[in-house]
C-alpha cells in the first residue's frame, strides 16, 4: 500500500514513485547490456561459466547486503556487525533472533502504519470534502451573478434587437421599393433587348436569305472545287492522326520488344555465369532464346493495330468552318447579274425564233398529215386492188395445179421435163464438164453447184487486187449492158405481142355481128345523199402546252402566267 506521507525508513511496505522505478529498469538494461559488451570482448579463458557466475552473484549480494547494514548502523550511530569479526581471525557468532517475535513486531508496526495512513487518508478527504463544499458555494453566487448579467445583458440586447429590428424593417422597405424600380427598369431594359433581338433575329433571317440566294449564283466548278479542297484538309488531317498514332504505337511496340531483349539478355548472362557448358548446349540455349523471342515479338505486334485498321477507327472530323463565300465585292454580282440578263435576252429571242419555226413546222404537219391522208387513201384503195388481183392470182394458181394434177403423166409433161433435162445439160456442158452417155439430173446440178461456188471463190481472190477490182467492174458493166439490152428487146417482143394481140381482138370485134339492145335500160337507185357533219372541238390548248414544255421546259397557261411543271389535261 502507498503511504500517504511519513518517514520512508519507518515504513517498510514503501513503493518508490514511478519514474524512479523506470529509472532503475533503464539502469538495469544499461548494466546488462555493459555486461554483455565486456563479456564479448573478453578472452575464452577469461570468461566463467554458469555455476561460478551464481556463486560471485550470491558473494556479491551479501556484500551488498553488509555494506548496507552498516551504513544501517552508522546512520543510528552504532557500530556495525561483519560475519568475518572476531579475535585471531575467527568469525563471532551472531545470535539468532526468534521469527515469532520478528513477525509480531513488524505486524505490530505494519498495523499502527496502517492505523495511521487510515485516519490520514480520512483527514485528507475530510478536507478535500470541505474544499468541494467551499468550492461549490462559491461556483453557486458565481452561477446567480453571472444569470443576473445574463438577464441585463438580454434585456439590453432585446431592446437592443427591436430597435436593429425596427431600422432593419425601414431599411428592407426602402430596399423593397428599390428593388421594385430596379425590376422595372430591368424590364424595360428586357423588352428593349427583346425587341433588338427580335430585330437582329429579322436581320439575320435576311442575310441567311442573301447568302442562300448568292450559294445559288456561285458557279458549280467554285463549289466543286471548295468541297475537294474541304475533303482534302479532312483527309490530311485523319493522315496525320493516323500517323501519329501509328508512331506512338511503334515507339511503345518498339520500347516493349527492347524491354523484352534486354531481359533475355539479362537470363542468358545469369545462365552462363551459373555454371559452364558445352558448346553444343549453347547454340542450342541460343537457338531456343531467338525463337522465344520471335514468338514474343509477333505477340507484341499483334497486340497494336496497323494502318488499315487505325484508319477505320479514326473518322472525319470537320473543322466546322463555314465555306467563303464566292462574292467578295458588289461588281461580281453585277457582273453574274449582266450574264445572266444577257442570257436571258439570249434564250428569248431563242424561244421567239423557236416559236415562229413551231408554228412552220406546225403548219407544214398539218399540211403534210392532210397530203399524207389523202395519199393513204389513194394506197388503201391501190392495196385493196392489189388483194384483189393476189387472191385472182392465187385462184388462177390453183386451177394451175388442178391442171398439173390432171395432167400428171401426160405427154405434155413429159416433153417439158425433157426441155428441163437438155438445159440442165447444156449448163452442165458449159460449165466445162464431159457429158456422158446416161446422165442423172441431180449429179449434173451438183456438179453445176460446185463450179459456181468454185466461180464465186475466184472473184472473191481477184477482187482482192486493185487490179482484179477494176476488171471485175469492167465485166459486170458489160453484163449489165448485155442484161439491159436483153430485157429491152424482151420487152419490145412482149409489147409488139400486145400490139398484134389488140390488133387481131379488134378485128374480131369488127367482124362480129351486131347485137342490138331490145327494150328498156334497167334504171338503179340512186344513193341517199351523204352530209358530212364537221365535229367542232374546243381547242383547250393541252397539246401546244406540252409540245411547249417539251422543247422550252415551261409553258403558258390561258392567263399569259408561266408555268414548270408538267401540263395536265383539263
């Protein structure tokens, strides 16, 4: 137990105070420690062993324990006891005192200490008590003077408050009032930004109207060649993205396959310091070491992208500039302006002279679709006439062959396919062939067949030459001269045959008898009289505008107003 107060050497249960006690265990680590640096530097035999360490540590303690019962006894001024005193050398023997009466002693004084750090430890919280009490009144008149400034100060500062809250009021109502005209005056200031804005807004409907009417002016070939100027800069700048991605990506790629050869450099120096080996192992540690770090080079590029595929990452970007304008000063209108009239008086005077030779053209149809009507009636009836004599003809065809049928075998047929047989030999002769003793008809045509197609193969490799061109011309000239003066004397033996055919049916006519009509002629009815009614059609001027918008693109309506698109029948 800690005593309170009183003498240390009365009281044997003292405990010294903490940092004492921290000080004796710092002095106890700094001896060992001492220790254990001299006994390091000590020599083997001059060092102990356990057991003689134990018996200097007990001779040592009760050498302490000596010292300090003599310093005990000097203190109370008496002679002190050594175990080694006596006469001659001889230890006196010290008398044993009985533990009993030790016990009781210090039980006795462990007791009246114990009485006495009670009734001390009472006193003092008595004391501490009293204090408190004397503490607390004093905090209680404190508490009640400080409530008493609380409420005059709260009383001044209320007072204090109403008359802040009433000049605070004052102030906000003037405040009030100000904002009011601010607000107002701010909405003026609105609606005179909102009517500029609105004017601004008109101004620049305007320009935007102007400058969509001049993008109109503005030639074909300037825009083209703005717009392929704009792909252009798209186009270098997604080059040039593209380039420097690709170059990041080649120095990283680049970077990573170094990383990689130095480290296998580094495993290849560790492996060969390691331990040594044949020559063999080598180049074939070597051989294994270049194609792991193929295998990681391929892995490495094919992890970053090529060309192609950065390319079709990357897209257009637009650099959101507008595109100038084509006009810059007011004479390049004027100028665009005096074409186009020009043009304009140009195309008009076009469409007049287009117009005058329509209406020709237009008069020169209805004259020529009234010639060509009449004209296709004059053909209707020649074609109806023409019928007529084919279908004479393909009945007088036919009585032909009911003739040929009943005359089938007669000596009359037989005498014509005898004429045919002598031509077909003649031909055959001819054309330069023997003629033999019983010769077939078909075998001699062929024959004819083959030296004609032999003929026409010679003209073809003559009229190959110049020369052989002109002769050729020559010959079928002649020829023709030949065919035309046969075909003429033909035609004169045919119309002589007419002639005396006429001459001889007028002969028999004249020399006939007369037949006398006996009676009256059959009168025929006359036909009803045909009246032609003209249909008047109401000209809506459909087909002029079509054929107008068909040439011109426009076309005028009953009102003079023009108009574009396609004309539609009313």
């Amino acid at each position: 137990m800690l005593a309170a107060g009183g003498d240390d050497g009365a009281n044997p249960f003292w405990l010294p105070p903490d940092d004492q006690i921290f000080a004796i265990r710092e002095q106890e680590r700094q001896r060992r420690a001492e220790e254990r640096d001299r006994v390091s530097s000590m020599r083997v035999w001059e060092k102990t062993t356990a057991s003689s360490r134990i018996h200097r540590n007990r001779r040592t303690q009760d050498v302490v324990d000596d010292m300090l019962l003599t310093t005990e006894a000097t203190g109370k001024g008496r002679t002190p006891r050594s175990h080694s005193e006596g006469i001659g050398g001889r230890e006196v023997r010290r008398e044993k005192e009985n533990i009993a009466d030790f016990v009781a002693k210090k039980r006795e004084m462990f007791m009246v200490q114990m009485s006495l750090d009670v009734k001390k430890a009472e006193i003092l919280k008595l004391d501490e008590r009293a204090k408190q009490k004397e503490e607390a009144l004093k905090k209680s008149q404190l508490m009640l003077e400080e409530d008493v400034n609380r409420f005059d100060a709260f009383l001044e500062s209320n007072d204090k408050k109403a008359h802040a809250a009433l000049k605070n009021a004052e102030e906000m109502t003037k405040k009030k009032q100000e904002a009011l005209q601010r607000i107002k005056l701010l909405k003026s200031q609105l609606s005179a930004l909102q009517s500029e804005i609105a004017k601004h807004r008109e101004q620049k409907d305007e320009c935007m109207r102007y400058r969509t009417f001049l993008e109109d002016l503005t030639p074909a070939e300037w825009k083209q060649a703005k717009k392929q100027e704009k792909a252009s800069r798209k186009m270098r700048r997604r080059r040039a993205k593209v380039e420097a991605r690709l170059a990041d990506d080649r120095a990283k790629m680049q970077a990573e396959i170094e990383a990689e050869e130095r480290l296998m450099e580094e495993k290849a120096a560790e492996s060969a310091k390691s331990r040594r080996r044949q020559r063999r192992e080598v180049e074939e540690e070597q051989k294994e070491r270049d194609r792991d770090l193929d295998t990681r080079r391929r892995r490495i590029r094919r992890k970053y992208k090529n060309r192609e595929e950065i390319e079709v990452e990357i897209e257009d970007s637009s650099s959101g500039e507008e595109m100038d304008l084509y006009f810059k000063e007011p004479k390049q209108l004027l100028d665009v302006f005096t074409s186009l009239e020009e043009s304009n008086l140009f195309l008009i005077q076009n469409s007049q002279d287009t117009e005058q030779t329509l209406e020709e053209l237009q008069q020169k149809f209805t004259e020529t679709k009234r010639v060509s009507e009449a004209n296709g009636e004059k053909v209707r009836q020649a074609i109806a006439l023409l019928e007529k004599q084919i279908a004479d003809e393909q009945q007088r065809c036919e009585e032909c062959r009911q003739k040929r049928k009943h005359m089938d075998g007669t000596p009359e047929q037989g005498e014509l396919l005898g004429d045919l047989s002598n031509k077909i030999i003649d031909v055959h002769t001819a054309c330069g062939n023997e003629a033999e003793h019983d010769p077939d008809n078909l075998v001699m045509l062929s024959a004819i067949e083959a030296k004609l197609e032999a003929l026409l193969l010679n003209f073809d490799e003559v009229e190959i030459t110049e020369k052989g061109r002109d002769l050729m011309t020559q010959a079928e000239k002649a020829k023709e001269v030949e065919r035309r003066s046969e075909a003429k004397n033909r035609r004169k033996e045919f119309q002589d045959l007419k002639v005396k055919e006429r001459l001889q049916a007028s002969l028999k006519r004249s020399q006939a008898p007369i037949h006398r009509k006996m009676g009256k002629q059959i009168m025929y009815r006359s036909a009803p009289l045909f009246q032609a009614r003209k249909i008047v059609q109401e000209e809506d001027g459909y087909e002029e505008a079509v054929m107008e918008h068909e040439v011109f693109g426009i076309w005028m309506n009953r009102d003079g107003v023009p108009n574009a698109a396609q004309p539609a029948k009313s």
